[in-house]
C-alpha cells in the first residue's frame, strides 16, 4: 500500500531532484527525531515514508545513468 498516492500517480515526477530529496530528507529527519525520543511507531512510518519517496525517486525516468547511480 502507498502512502503517497497523490505523488505515486505522477506528480512526483514533476518535482526536480532537489525537491523530491528534500521531501525523502524530511521524512527521514522524522524518523531520527522519533528515534531519540524512543517513539518506535513514529519512527517506522516516518522511515517507510522517507523509503517510499526514495523508491519513487529512484523510479523517476528523469534520473537514468550515473544520477540513478548517485540516488541509489
């Protein structure tokens, strides 16, 4: 299941790579800050996001050779 259906269906790609990174490292900020403060359930969906938007990346067609290589 998708937690970012909106993006999944497309909009994502219209994002340059600075703004899709810049989400992806939002959510993983998330997670670190619920690490520290012990809140195991905020930090795994803070880190199933923050790898969704990665993997969403990663699929973009924009992002093909050495960038893909530099995502992944």
């Amino acid at each position: 299941m998708t937690m970012h259906a909106g993006l999944a269906s497309g909009r994502w790609w219209t994002l340059t790579l600075a703004e899709q990174l810049s989400s992806a490292g939002a959510d993983v900020s998330r997670a670190v800050r619920a690490r520290q403060e012990g809140d195991q359930g905020r930090f795994d969906a803070a880190l199933d996001r923050a790898l969704e938007l990665l993997d969403l990346t990663r699929a973009d067609p924009r992002w093909s050779g050495p960038r893909l290589r530099e995502i992944a």
